[in-house]
C-alpha cells in the first residue's frame, strides 16, 4: 500500500475541513522547503493558523499537523511557529481527532487514516492504530470531549480548544 499524499485528494475538501477551524493552507512548490515543518518535508508544517503542505506531504501529516492547532490551547496557538508542543494526553487526542476528521476527506476516511498511520510508522502499544482507537484510546476521547473538541457520541463539535 501506498500512503496517500496531498496530491492525490481534492484539497478543496481539506480546505473545507479547515475552515470550520479557521485555518488556511498554503501549498509549496515541490521541491520547496516546507516552512514550520518540524520533522522536515514532506511532513506538513505550522506557523500561526497556516497549514504548509507539498504535493508529497502526506494526509494522515496534513490533519496531523491540523488536529495540534485545533488541540492547543489559545495561548500556545498565538505563538504557534513550527513545534506544536503540548503534553501526551494532548497528543494522544491530535491522533484520535485525525482519524475522526478523515471520514470528511473522502480519498482518506477512517480505514485508510488508520493504514497510513501504521505504515509510516506511529507507535502504539497495542501494535496498530486500528488497536490503539478501538480498544485503548479512552483517555484521548475523554480529553477531546473535555475540551469540547469531540461529543460523546464522538462528533466534532468544530470548536478548538481554549
């Protein structure tokens, strides 16, 4: 399997996604650094609320990237340029709320996200992403749910945390 990357999904239905959360994304040129990449290109980067992508930046990255603004809190947003920070639990809900989010990218959805993530390499205890949000990611939905980020009946509420 393939991971699938910028280039190959409708980034209007990104762009779309991320309005609701008042981001924008900027496209690079190919063979461009890519500006607040921490893990360096092709990874997505953030500064401000700006999503930096390539056409080889991968989806499971760009919602990645996406899912830390959205989890951060204001203060640490007003100052976002390139590492996002934030505690384990917080990144524990960057990773559930990019699996939900996925299922409104119709190239990606919830089985691809989950594959992508495998395949390029996140680590959870259980072995799989698929494992870790079916049968291990309780305290990530109670942390998105108490931040009104999520709902109970695991909804986007579209608001970022404060």
């Amino acid at each position: 399997m393939t991971i699938l990357f910028c280039s190959n999904i409708n980034l209007a239905n990104l762009q779309s996604l991320l309005d609701r959360y008042k981001l924008t994304i900027i496209t690079v040129d190919d063979d461009a650094a890519i500006p607040g990449s921490f893990w360096q290109p092709p990874e997505a980067g953030l500064i401000d609320n700006t999503l930096y992508i390539r056409n080889d930046t991968p989806v499971h990255s760009a919602l990645h990237e996406s899912c830390h603004y959205i989890c951060m809190d204001q203060q640490r947003r007003e100052k976002l340029h390139t590492d996002a920070g934030g505690s384990a639990i917080e990144e524990s809900g960057v990773c559930y709320l990019q699996i939900l989010l996925s299922d409104f990218i119709p190239e990606m959805k919830q089985k691809r996200m989950l594959d992508d993530m495998d395949e390029w390499g996140y680590s959870f205890r259980l072995g799989s992403a698929k494992a870790w949000f079916e049968d291990d990611a309780e305290d990530a939905f109670e942390w998105l749910q108490s931040n009104n980020i999520i709902t109970a009946n695991n909804v986007p509420t579209w608001k970022v945390c404060k």
